[in-house]
C-alpha cells in the first residue's frame, strides 16, 4: 500500500497541503460571515455571530465523532489487509453520522430560540442571531455529513478531492455573502443564506467521488451493528469533545462576559472566536494530514514510520501555534477592523483582550494534534482524557472561577492557562508513547 511504503516525509506534506486547504478553507465560512456581517450591522452584528459559534461545534463535532471514528479503524482494519473489516466500518459510521444529522435537524427546528438564548442572545442580539440561524438550519444535516465524508475521503486516499469541495464551497460562499449582504441589502440573513447555498455545493462535490472509479469505500452487511457503532464512538470520543468543547467554552465564554462586561466585549470576543478558528483550522489540518498515516502504517506494525509521521506533526504544530500568536500580538487592532466597523470603546478595549487570549495560540495546535494522535495508535482513553480535560474541565472550570477568584479581567487568561496545563500532561503521555514505539521497533 502506497502510505506503508512511500517516503514518509513527501507523503506527509503532500497530505499536509491537502488537509490544511481543507480544514482552513472550511472555516471560510464564519470567517467571512463575520467580516461581511461585522461591516453591515457593526458590532452587534459581531456579537451576534460570537452568539451563533457554539452551533458550529455541533455541527462538525459529531461529524467527527462518526468520521474520524469510524475511518481511524478503517484505515488500521485496511493496514493490517483486513478491507472487509475497515468497510464494515465505513457503513456502520455512514449511517450513525446520517441518524445524528437527522435528529439535530429536528432539534433545531423545535429549539432555536432556546438554543440561542443559551449561547448567550440577549433580547437586543436574539433577532439578529435568528435571521441568520434560520437559513443555516436548512443545511444542518449537510454539515454534519459533509464533515464525516471528507474525513473518509482522505482515507480513501482522495484528500484533492475532499480540498476540491471545500474550495468550491468557500467560493460560493464568498461570492454568495458580497452579493447577498451588499448587492441586495438583507444584511445578516444574506450571511446565513450565503453559508447554506456554500455548503450544498461543497456536499454535492463530496459526493463525486462515489462515482469515481478510485474509490474504494463500500457499504457491507454488518454483524452486530450495534457493537460496531460502540466501537466507531468510542474512537471518535476524543475529537467529538474536542471540538463541541468549542462550543461549550465559546457559550461559557459568552455568558460570563455579558455578565461582566457587556456587548462591546462580546464584540471583541467574536474576533477572538473568528481567529481561533482559523488557528482550529490548521490544527485539525495536521491532525488530518497525519491521522491515515499513523492508523494505516501502525496498523501495519510500522512503527518507525509512525515515530517519524508524529515528529513531522508536532514541529508543524508549534510552527502555526507561534505564527498565529505573533501575528495577533503585532496587530490586535487590526484584526479588529477587519471583521467589523468597530466604534471607538470597542477598539478602546480590543488591544489587552487580545494580545492577553492571543499567548494560549503558542500551544493551542499541539494540544488539538494529539488526541489525533493517540486515536491513532488505539490508545482512545488517552485520547478522550486529554478532550474532556482541555475542553471541559480545565478550561472550563478556569472561565467560571478566575473571574470571581481574581478579578474579572482575569477571565482572559483562562485559555492560556489552560493551554499550559493540558500541553504539558500531554507531554508526559507523548513520552511514555514514544518510548513504547522505539521498544516496539528493536529487533
């Protein structure tokens, strides 16, 4: 097989530079929401979109939970020649992630104002947050599949064509948010609808490769498929609460700084919210570009390969991490008239928030990369510790007690801090894994 015997470094950054046009181009969409939206209605617009984020982590964290699940053991059943297994797989976590959407589908149709109101809508912020969400509903289910397709198209060893998508996706989405925002003056539902028509695009062109005579993903009968879907979640745990921990920490973040500070705050902080998404971005394009080769050449017993595939990952990671950091301490106010028309107490007050949230950018990649990492070497507690820790105990329980503990300026070092304590319990798990490798591959 091409990813057990190639070289491992071409083969790594060519898979790099797939995932990553992938992944970041993916958080084209709120991205350029936000500075389209931002320049329309002002910070409120802003805030109303920082409203909105912790709905993109349910979207795509249960993407990943069936996708990355089920195509980690596709990818190790293939490496290890099993192809009947690792298909098994694939249609087990196809029809999981299609059950899911359904049912969020319908949950977000019943509970919208609820929802939002929970992410932390004022009643000021409510109708703006709404005219958007209402299209986006529309495409729910199209997010969530198109999520777990990508992920299995990598695997399938067609990373273009999942890039492809999401290029074609981002297309009609800038396209779609200039023109329907500006050119026909609907504002923030332009956005929304902008988002939707993007996503039916990116989706129809994932699903071109069903007809591609390269793929080799097929549905099989399934033994206990039940037992089967136990074994696709529990794989995929950690980057499901990874990324919904996104969510829950941007509705934590959300609510305490209304408490606290009030919506020129909240403005600044869908910024924030922005930019760590495209830091997000570049992680999980790591994760991704690295994740067939650590299942595939592990699951051949490959271990030397699989060593050298993690130390090309974590130097990319800490390159990105620096980079996105610099970038922010340099340039906070300019970051903040990019996304929106700011007033002067908004930019008053973006500077500190920024340059303060900015420093947990240094180790936010690594931390993303290595629950990837652990899943792939079918060490998933390892994994799912390390997600519950960083996007929910730690960070969270910092968001909610710093401020009253400290002051309530303090709620901004609760990332970097919390960034600091899961990096270096990871790196204690990495070191005990590495040597586990450099055992397993002497003679």
């Amino acid at each position: 097989m091409d990813l057990l015997t190639r070289p491992i470094k071409p083969l790594y950054f060519r898979y790099l530079a797939a995932c990553f046009g992938s992944s970041l181009i993916t958080s084209i969409y709120a991205l350029v929401d936000c500075i389209v939206v931002g320049q329309y209605e002002g910070p409120d617009g802003a805030a109303a979109l920082a409203v909105i984020m912790p709905l993109w982590s349910m979207f795509f964290s249960l993407g990943m939970l069936f996708g990355v699940g089920g195509a980690v053991l596709m990818s190790t059943a293939r490496g290890a020649g099993d192809k009947e297994r690792g298909d098994q797989y694939w249609t087990v976590a196809f029809f999981g992630g299609c059950g899911a959407a359904a049912l969020l589908w319908a949950g977000l149709f019943l509970f919208r104002d609820e929802l939002l109101t929970l992410f932390g809508a004022s009643a000021e912020l409510l109708p703006l947050a709404r005219r958007y969400v209402d299209w986006v509903i529309l495409a729910a289910p199209l997010f969530l599949v198109g999520q777990l397709l990508s992920t299995f198209l990598r695997n399938d060893g067609a990373p273009q064509k999942a890039t492809l998508a999401v290029i074609a996706g981002g297309v009609c989405n800038i396209c779609g948010d200039v023109f329907f925002v500006f050119t026909c003056d609907i504002g923030i539902a332009g956005a929304g609808l902008a988002t939707a028509l993007g996503q039916l695009v990116a989706f129809l062109v994932l699903c071109t490769h069903f007809i591609s005579p390269k793929c080799t993903l097929r549905f099989r009968r399934v033994e206990r498929p039940l037992a089967v879907l136990g074994r696709v979640t529990a794989s995929g745990a950690s980057s499901f609460l990874t990324d919904i921990a996104v969510g829950v920490l941007s509705t934590l973040f959300n609510n305490q700084i209304m408490r606290y500070f009030g919506s020129d705050a909240l403005a600044v902080y869908g910024v924030i919210a922005n930019v760590t998404i495209l830091v997000q971005s570049c992680a999980y394009g790591v994760g991704n570009a690295a994740q067939p080769l650590l299942s595939t050449n592990y699951g051949g017993g490959k271990y030397d390969r699989v060593r050298r595939v993690l130390g090309l990952s974590i130097g990319t990671a800490f390159v990105l991490g620096a980079v996105w950091c610099a970038a922010n301490e340099l340039f906070p106010g300019g970051m903040v008239r990019l996304f929106m028309r700011p007033t002067q107490a908004v930019l008053d007050i973006a500077p500190d928030i920024i340059r303060v949230y900015a420093l947990s950018y240094v180790l936010f990649p690594f931390n993303i990369f290595m629950p990837y990492y652990f899943q792939s070497v079918m060490a998933a507690p390892v994994a799912l510790g390390l997600s519950v820790s960083r996007g929910l105990a730690v960070s969270g329980a910092l968001i909610v007690l710093l401020p009253v503990c400290i002051a309530p300026e303090a709620l901004w070092w609760a990332m970097p801090a919390a960034e600091l304590v899961i990096a270096a319990v990871s790196w204690l798990f990495l070191r005990r894994s590495r040597r586990s490798l450099r055992e397993a591959h002497l003679p």
